[in-house]
C-alpha cells in the first residue's frame, strides 16, 4: 500500500524521471508523463522508443527501478500506447 496520494507522487515523480530521460532521449526516444492513479504511474512512450522492442525493459529496469529508489518499493510504471486519450479513460 502507498503511504502517498497520487497527488503528493506527482513532484517526485516528475523529478526521479528526470534522471533516466537522458538514457531515453539518447537513442532518439523519450517520455510523456501522462499522471498518477493508485500509485501506478502511467507513461507515453515516444520517437524511437515506440515500438521498441526493449522498451519493456527499459520501462521496468530503468524507470521503474529509479522510482522505486527514489519514492517507495511498490511504485510501478505502465507505458500507454494510446497516450492521453487512453489515460482518460481509465
């Protein structure tokens, strides 16, 4: 269980991404952050790193592993090919 509320995730969230955005946009690629519910943070993948067949790694062992670092051990991160729209309708 998150000791945090989506609300209070969003600033760190936003922050600890920072710090992998540059392993992204190195290979042509980077990220839309789309928000938070239920301490699951939601993503758009985009340029090189749609499609990308290691994207799933890099989501899980890259992203993930620094937000759980950073903010708490249960944080997880999901990559919504639909980006904003799909993100509505959750």
């Amino acid at each position: 269980m998150m000791p945090f509320s989506d609300e209070e995730l969003v600033n760190p969230v936003k922050e600890s991404l920072k710090k992998t955005l540059p392993i992204l946009e190195r290979d042509g690629g980077g990220l839309e952050f789309l928000g938070i519910k239920q301490g699951v943070v939601y993503v758009h993948l985009v340029g090189a790193c749609k499609g990308c067949a290691a994207s799933g790694t890099t989501l899980k062992y890259g992203l993930e592993r620094q937000l759980k670092i950073d903010i708490h051990p249960e944080i997880s991160i999901i990559n919504l090919d639909g980006g904003a729209q799909e993100f509505a309708k959750l």
